[in-house]
C-alpha cells in the first residue's frame, strides 16, 4: 500500500468515526428534548389550559 492509499483509508475512518460520533450526539439531544417537551406539556396540562 502506498502513502497515498493508507491517507485515504485513515481519513475515511476518521470521517465515518466523526459520523458515528454526530448520530450518536443528535439522539442523545433530540431525546433529551423530547422528555422536557413531554415534561413541560405534562407541567401545563395542570394549570387547564387546554389548546
């Protein structure tokens, strides 16, 4: 394998990683947010304001 080759597979690794990394990040915060949204929907549902 030549130079060339070996940057390109360590870059394509580093790019999927940095991929796996950001998946894992957005589900982790767009399930946070759903449970304060629930929780905050929840919290207002005690007050009769109903839409």
């Amino acid at each position: 394998m030549g130079i060339v080759t070996k940057a390109g597979d360590w870059s394509f690794k580093a790019f999927t990683a940095g991929l796996g990394l950001a998946t894992i990040y957005l589900t982790t915060t767009f399930s946070v947010n759903v449970y304060r949204g629930l929780s905050w929907h929840n919290a207002q549902s005690g007050i009769g304001c109903y839409l």
